[in-house]
C-alpha cells in the first residue's frame, strides 16, 4: 500500500525538534476522537475521494488518529507518501500514481486496492513543526480544485486549532489538580453554579452531592457567616467592583465546618452594567484560620500574664545580680542585703530581716542575721547596730513570733502581733510592729534560715508567700553555697596542712636517705682509694715482685667490683628521686660498642667465651646522645649475657651484640641495640620478676653469679630517660634476646671524616668465605670506594697486574702478623699498599712496615676501617684523633714530667691514706706535691706559695673544699686562675655542680686510678702537655 517502503522520500531536518512538539499533544496511543472523524468525512465530501486519513507520525510509524473509507490504526513510517507530505509546507499531490516515477511500481498501485491518487497537507503546528498529515486518496486518477486544495488547508488548520485547544484544557486541568483548589462558575443570570471537582473533594463531598443552584448552596455556608457574605458581595457589585475576597466556613460531609478562602471576579456585564457571569476559586485555609485564631486565644491568655511577667521581670533581674554579686566574692554581704531589699520592695513591706538558723551547743536553733533593716531608735540601739550588724546579729529568745518559725518549722502569719498570743513583746522604743510574715528556708529538707517581714499594707497571707518562692530558694542556695564553701575550705586547709606535713616528712626522710648515701659513699671510698691507689702503685712499680702481680689483680678488680656495687645504688637513688640527667653530646656508637666489648676481654678470655659486635652500616658515624649512659646500658646488659653464658657438652657459649638503626618518615632514627646469648636462659615464671629493683630471676643466681640486682632496672629507668624502651625474651636453657632501643638525633657536625676524601679508592678484597665480608663491603662502597672481592692471593696478583693503584684488604688469623711474610706474597708489584685484619683488641690503626696497615679484627669498626684506607693510601695520619674512645688510658707510660721539671702542686686532703696514695701516684708521673690537712692550712700555703694546681677534697675538718675554692677565687689576683680539681669520695648528684658553682674547674671521684689522674694533670697543666708531646 502506499504505506509502504519508497525509495524517494525524505524527513525534515529537525526531527528531534518536530517530534519533541508532537508529543506535547500527547495524542499518540489515544482512542479514536469524533470530532475528527467529522473532519475526515468532511474532506471526503469536499474532494470527492472515498478515502480521507489524518495522520501523525513518530520515529517508526504512521498512526491513524481518523480514517474514512479504509480502517487501520498504524503502520510502519519508513519512507510512506505522508513522510514525503511532511517534509514540506504546501500540498503533496500525486494525481496518478501509476504515471509517477516515484509510485508506478508500488504494490498497493499495482494490486488491490489499486490506488491511483494521493493528495495531502501537513499539519504544522504554531511553532512550525509538520507533526503529521490530513490526506485524500482515490482509485481512479484526479486532481483538486483550487478551492478543495483550500478547503483542505482549512480542514488541516481546524485540527491544529483542536489539538492546541485540547492542549490547553489539560494543562488547565493539571495546574487545578496541583493546586488542590476549587474553582465556580455562577450565572448569574439562570442562578447555575457550576464546580470543580476538587471542591467537592476539599469538603468530603462527591462532585454530584455539591447542589448547582444558589438556593441550595444556603445549607452549605455557615449562618453566622452567611448574611455577612451576601452583604459584602452584593455591596461590592453595587459599586462597581469586580474583584473580591471573602474567608467564610462551609459545611462538610462529615458535619464540621471548614474554612474557605473564596476569591472572585465578575467576568462578564451587561449594557447597563449588571453582572452576568462571575467566576473564581476556593482554597481550602482551614488550618491556617485555626491556627490563627488558637495563636490569637494565646496571645490574648499572654497578655493576662504580661503583668506577671513584667512584675517578675524585676524579680528575676534582681535574684540575677544577686547570685553574681555572690559568686564574685562570697564573703561579702553585699548580696545578702540586695536579697532583703528585694523582698522588701518585692512584698511592699516597712522592715523585715534574714538569718541563717544555727545550733548551740546544747543543740537548740538561734539565728544568725545576713542582713537586717536598721531600726534602731535611739543612740544605744544604733550604736548597737553599727558595731553588731555587719558580723550578724544573733537571735536566741525562742518565745517570740520568729521564735516560733524556728522550733515548728512552720509559717507564721500574724496580722494582728499586739494581740497575738505567741508574741514575745518588744523592748521600749521599738518601732511599732503592725503585721508579721516569718517564713521558714529548708532546702532538701533541712531547716536551714529564715525571712521575717514586718508592717505590710494590706497584711500577709499564703500569696505573699508563693510570690516570693523564688527568692527564698535563692536565699536556701546562698546559705548551701557558703556552708559548702566554708566546709570546702576547711577541707582544703586540713588537706593542705596533711599535704605539707607529708612533704616535709618526705623531704626529711630523702634529706636522711641522701645524707646516709653521701656518708656511705664517702664512707667507703674513701678506703676504697688507698685499696685501688696502692694496687695501681704496686702493679706499675718495676720493683715489685712479678710473682705477686695476679695477687694484685684479684685486690683490684675485686675493689672495682666493689664500686661498681656502689655505684649501681647511687645510681637508682638519683633515678628513684628524678635527680637523673642527660649530657647529650656528639659521639661514635662504634667506637662506645668496641670499649664496652673491650671491657669484657679478660673475662672472655677466662670463660672462653666467644664476644661478636656488629655495628650496621646505615648507622652514621656520630650520632647526638649521652655516650656514659648508653654505656652504662650496654656495659649492664653485655654483662649479663657474659655472666650468665658458659660452655656446656656440645655448646660453645657465644655473645652477639648488634647495633643498627630503624629511620621511620616523620619520626627520630632509633638505634637498636640487640644483645644475644645461648647462656642459662629465664622461665617464664622467672622473667616477670627482672625489672624488678634488687631482685634477679631467683635467689640461686645471685648465689651463683652474684650482683645487686639493680642492673636491670637501672637499665630500663635510663632507657625511659632517653626516651627508648627495653624488651627481653628468654627460654630456659636455649639463652636471651635483650633488644634496647633509643631515640637519636644525627648529629651533622665534624665526625673526623669529613677531611678525607675516599672516593675513587682502587680496593681488593680478599673475602676467603668470611661471613662479614657483605657488610665490610658495603662500608666501604659507602664512602666511595671502588671494591673488587677476590677468592684468594691468585686472584689479587692477576687483578694487581693491571696497572692500576690498589689497596689490599685481607684477613689474617695472627696477633702480630709477620710483617716479611705479608710483603713476600705480593714481592715485585709496587703499586699496591696492604690494610691487615688481624686478631686482636686494639682501637687504633698501626703502621708496621713500608706500606702496610694494622688493625685489630675485635674492634673493628667503620670509622676504624676507613681510617686505616685513608693511612694506607696516604689521605690522613695516624696521629689525627678519632671519634670517641672509652678506652682507659694505659698507666705504663712514661712520666708526665721530668725530674726537675714538675710543676707545683698542692693537695688538700685530711686522710692520711689518701695522702700516701695520691703522694705515691704524683711521684709516679714525675711530680712532688705540697701537702695540707685541711683547707685552711692549704690556704695558707697557697697564700704564699707558687702553685700551678691545687687538689682538694671537699670535706675536710676546719674549712673544707668548696670554702676553700670560694676563698681563693676571691683572693686571686686579676688575671690569674689557679686550676683547682675536687676530689672527693661523694659520688652523689648535685656534688660536681656545687664544686662548679664555687670556682672550682674539675671532679676527680675516689678511688681516683693513676690513669685518670695522668688524664686530669694533662688537660689542666700546659706543662705536661708540652713534655707529653
């Protein structure tokens, strides 16, 4: 059919836009419409055609709103005749199809229903857009007129004219359903009422129950408001006017009446001006009306209570600034008279007091005034007042009115006191008192004030008393409030006097505690000096026999051990009181790790332990902290496992400590100290027990082993001090895991490497399967060495022949490597230099012949490794100091001075043993000394001798040291110092900087050992420094 495919059509271009329009109609898919089907049939006739079609067309199809002479609903849209008629404006005809191009060969032309014409107009909406067609088809060839072409674009402009007709109506009918309001037409002429829908809604009606004439609209509107509307519509139609709005009640279905807001307009008069047609609208406003007048009954109650409200504005304002006035200083009694003025002024009473009721002794209730009306009547009583009134005047005669309040508890009311049988009668003179109002104050039931007022116009009764509840809770809260108080500070002294008399008695019992330790100290050391003194003096006397030395080892080591005891309970008294400080200051992990290791030489040695260290690679070379506690640390812990680790069948017994560094973003490097031993091991039942001070996992290891158990305490308090932690794990029989962990800071200064420049170093290193070769190497490549790991002596001789400068690095298992046989293995290669590990504890690297470096295996360390490359390659010297050594200085060397050359020193010491002591060891290192016993004999000679340092102890008989410093610094010509060094057996906290505070340079601890004394002479006496050099 005609419907159908053809090659020739086309679409508008603006499809989206025309079917966008066409569905504002929202036609498609509607039933069949009569009112088209009238213009169908209407075309048919005016065209004579039998078939007449109105079309609309979408995406897909071809839908048939109205057909005549053929029924179909839709067909497919493809590229129909009615597509081709919508692509323009004017008239689409084809008046024989079978002489047309375009539909000669179409199969609704060649078979049934054999069409031979097509005429058609689109249907083109206000906007322009061709939404569909009305069409004519016939069977035989035709042509339109010109007038039935006309008639069909009127047809076509008929249906658009309907469609936007119908358009509109249902826009208007959404907008009335949305708005959920009713809307009226009245003729005004026939008395019909026409309404929407909704208005029957609005009331509960059906649309048919709501009557459509005047007459029966008198039942629905309310009576009241009924002759007030017809009055004022009438009125306003009289006058001309078109517009009004009426808010009246209408009856419901359900029988209650509901407000309408009724707005209207005459749309219509006639000639002389009466109204023929008026329409509007209802709006249900029930609620808004209800609301309104229930806020309206509200605001009309308020009112009545304005009164109330604006006379206890005062009132509240007035219990305001009383509470302030009261909080801001409640000793002050300014508060307590603001109250009674307001109860004066609130009641409209002459005179009146308040008081708080208070006990006697024997138990019976007086009162206390806070404040009262000053009354008094001649110069007695007023001179009475003015002396009594201010602390409170007190009330103790319970025969009266008031008396009454306070033993029943009760008000009491008395208008009529003169006769009143419960009065007690007033003094001559006494203002008259016409009216009594006492009011008892209990808050939480207790009786605890009350009011009396006096000579009120009118009299009192139970209202007056509700009146005023505000003001005597307020006057219960003022008394709670300053009874809590006055409790609180009661409190407060007593707890303050218990607190103070607790602190003295602990400030005695430390004082007693420190003094006892300083004595002990003191005590001890001070013998302990000859002890060790001597034992030193004998072990470096050529002339002592050699038989006896191991003799003078045990004394000594055995009083060290003994000092070590001291200290540890010196030590956890400073930390027990928090008298405990940190000297942070730059130093070498590596270096404290050899020394503490070093430290344990000989008993290794003795217990054929096996002691390792490592320190990681990543740990920097100087880093911030306090080197003597971190020794300290290590120093408890590596004696630990070295105490408690001995070889057992089949178990050689071995100490690991290791040291590496944890670097977190954001947070402080912390190093890791991680102390290992396969020693005796801990139960788990032991183990709770080792933080404990003066404890050790049982009483057999200190049989055992020995120790004050305090080490492990003193370890973790000054773990907790650096800010680190201290964790432990242990097995019985398999050994311990102690791992400390301390925050640091990298320190940025000089770390005596900085000066040396590695980088290029030509290094071959011969590894020969040792396990610590990964980590030297990474060392060195640290620093900028070119590092080439060799297998053996072979492989060193092949890669040497290259040409190229090299240092050999190399291990060697010999103390004192033969020095011949280290030249013999690379004899005729000159352009090599030898760095040799061997065994051995020495801190420092050695030279020991043309081209060969020295170091020992046990204390090694980066700093030491690198220092030997830079020997060995000629880029620093042997002398340069490195780093920080906590190696004792050894004492058999040669004296400081030469005899005749010693400088003059003068020692103040009232113990003749450390007289001796300190005699003998000056001797020693070629100095003689003048003696004195105590300090004012050493000021004396000092006086008049030519010293150039002065020893001296601090506690003496007469004048002790710090007298003694404080003397000569106040003596002392300008530009002199005597250098004076305290030395003393107090180990205690605060002794050094006390000798500081006084003039005093240094502190020398007893037992003083000839190695620290050598160092001491040699940092203050220019002298020895330049014979020493």
């Amino acid at each position: 059919m005609l419907f159908s495919h053809s090659p020739s059509c086309t679409l508008t271009s603006d499809e989206a836009h025309r079917l966008s329009a066409l569905r504002q109609y929202n036609i498609l898919g509607t039933a069949k419409d009569s009112q088209f089907d009238d213009i169908t049939q209407i075309a048919s006739c005016l065209t004579g055609c039998p078939i007449a079609l109105i079309t609309f067309i979408d995406e897909t199809r071809i839908w048939i709103k109205s057909s005549q002479g053929m029924d179909l609903s839709e067909v497919p849209r493809e590229s129909s005749l009615c597509a081709m008629t919508i692509g323009g404006k004017e008239l689409f005809e084809i008046p024989d199809t079978l002489q047309d191009p375009r539909t000669f060969e179409h199969a609704m032309v060649l078979q049934a229903p054999f069409i031979r014409y097509y005429a058609g107009v689109p249907l083109t909406t206000p906007d322009g857009f061709n939404i569909g067609t009305l069409c004519v088809l016939d069977y035989i060839p035709r042509q339109l007129e010109t007038g039935q072409a006309t008639a069909l674009y009127g047809l076509a402009r008929r249906i658009l004219d309907q469609l936007e007709t119908q358009r509109s109506f249902e826009q208007l009918s959404r907008i009335i359903d949305g708005s959920q309001d009713g809307f009226w037409d009245w003729d005004m002429v026939s008395g019909y009422i026409h309404t929407s829908d909704s208005f029957a809604h609005m009331l509960g009606y059906l649309p048919e129950e709501i009557p459509p004439s005047l007459a029966g609209w008198d039942k629905l509107i309310h009576p009241v408001d009924k002759e007030k509307v017809e009055s004022l519509f009438f009125e306003a139609l009289e006058e001309g006017q078109d517009h009004h709005t009426f808010e009246y009640r209408f009856r419901a279905k359900d029988g209650s009446w509901r407000w309408v807001l009724d707005r209207g307009k005459v749309i219509k008069r006639d000639k002389e001006g009466k109204p023929l047609l008026a329409s509007g609208t209802y709006t249900d406003v029930d609620s808004r009306v209800r609301t309104e007048m229930a806020l309206f009954k509200s605001r009309k109650e308020l009112a009545k209570s304005l009164d109330v409200i604006s006379r206890n504005h005062n009132l509240l304002n007035g219990l305001r600034d009383i509470q302030d006035v009261f909080i801001a200083s409640p000793d002050n009694r300014e508060a307590f008279d603001q109250l009674l003025k307001l109860l004066l002024d609130f009641t409209g009473s002459e005179y009146g007091f308040i008081g708080e009721v208070l006990h006697s002794d024997k138990g019976l209730p007086y009162l206390k005034t806070h404040a009262q009306t000053n009354i008094s009547w001649d110069e007695a009583t007023r001179k009475f007042y003015e002396e009594n009134a201010p602390g409170g005047l007190e009330f103790t005669n319970l025969k009266t009115l008031f008396g009454v309040v306070m033993t029943s508890g009760d008000v009491v009311i008395s208008n009529s006191p003169g006769t009143d049988p419960r009065r007690g009668g007033l003094p001559p003179g006494h203002p008259p008192l016409d009216r009594f109002l006492g009011i008892p104050i209990k808050v939480g039931g207790q009786f605890v004030g009350m009011v009396g007022l006096a000579n009120r116009s009118g009299g009192y009764d139970r209202s007056v008393v509700n009146e005023v509840k505000p003001i005597l809770a307020t006057y219960g809260n003022l008394i709670s409030a300053r009874r809590e108080r006055i409790k609180r500070e009661l409190a407060e002294k007593r707890a303050q006097q218990a607190s103070t008399n607790a602190r003295r008695a602990a400030e005695k019992a430390n004082s007693a505690k420190d003094a006892f330790l300083a004595t002990m100290s003191h005590e001890i050391r001070t013998p302990m000096n000859g002890v060790v003194g001597m034992a030193d003096l004998l072990s470096n006397d050529p002339a002592f026999p050699e038989c006896y030395t191991d003799h003078i080892k045990v004394i000594r080591d055995s009083s060290l051990s003994l000092l070590s005891i001291i200290d540890d309970v010196l030590d956890f008294s400073k930390i027990e009181s928090g008298h405990l400080s940190l000297d942070i200051i730059p130093c070498s992990v590596s270096d404290i790790v050899v020394a503490v290791c070093s430290n344990f030489s000989a008993m290794v040695k003795e217990k054929r332990l096996i002691l390792n260290s490592r320190v990681d690679a990543a740990v920097p070379d100087l880093v911030s902290l306090d080197p003597t506690r971190v020794r300290q640390v290590l120093m408890n812990l590596v004696g630990n496992a070295v105490k408690f680790s001995s070889n057992r069948p089949g178990i050689t017994a071995e100490v690991a400590v290791d040291v590496s560094i944890c670097d977190s973003a954001g947070q402080k490097p912390v190093l890791t100290f991680c102390i290992v031993d396969n020693g005796i091991g801990m139960s788990p039942d032991t183990i709770e027990n080792l933080s404990k001070p003066f404890s050790q996992a049982d009483n057999s290891i200190t049989r055992r082993f020995g120790g004050t158990g305090l080490g492990l305490s003193i370890t973790r308090s000054l773990l907790q001090l650096m800010g680190g932690q201290l964790s432990f794990e242990s097995a019985l029989d398999k050994g311990s895991r102690f791992t400390a962990c301390i925050p640091i800071k990298e320190d940025t200064n000089d770390d005596g490497l900085e000066d040396i420049d590695l980088y290029g170093v030509n290094c071959l290193f011969i590894a020969k399967g040792d396990e610590k070769y990964p980590e030297l190497v990474s060392q060195l490549k640290s620093a900028g060495i070119n590092v080439v790991v060799a297998p053996d002596l072979a492989a060193v001789q092949q890669q040497v022949e290259t040409g190229s400068d090299w240092v050999i690095l190399r291990f060697v298992d010999e103390t004192k490597p033969d020095v011949k046989h280290l030249l013999d293995d690379f004899a005729g290669l000159t352009n090599l230099r030898q760095v040799v590990i061997a065994e051995g504890r020495r801190h420092e690297p050695r030279i020991v012949g043309d081209d060969i470096v020295i170091l020992d295996a046990e204390s090694l360390s980066r700093g030491v490794l690198l220092r030997s490359i830079a020997i060995a390659v000629n880029r620093s010297s042997p002398q340069v100091h490195w780093g920080n050594s906590y190696t004792a200085i050894n004492s058999s060397v040669l004296p400081l001075a030469a005899s005749g050359d010693a400088a003059s020193i003068l020692i103040a010491e009232d113990d003749a043993v450390n007289r001796q002591v300190i005699t003998r060891q000056l001797e020693l290192l070629g100095f003689t000394a003048e003696i004195a016993v105590n300090g004012e004999e050493a000021l004396a000679k000092w006086r008049t001798g030519n010293f150039e340092l002065l020893l001296a102890d601090l506690h003496m008989p007469i004048m002790d040291g710090y007298s003694l410093a404080k003397a000569i610094r106040r003596e002392e010509p300008s530009g002199q110092h005597l250098p004076i060094l305290a030395f003393t057996a107090n180990a205690l906290k605060g002794e050094m900087k006390k000798a500081l505070r006084v003039g005093m340079d240094g502190y020398l601890t007893k037992p003083i050992q000839i190695a620290q004394l050598r160092a001491a002479l040699l940092e203050w006496l220019p002298s020895c420094r330049d014979h020493s050099s």
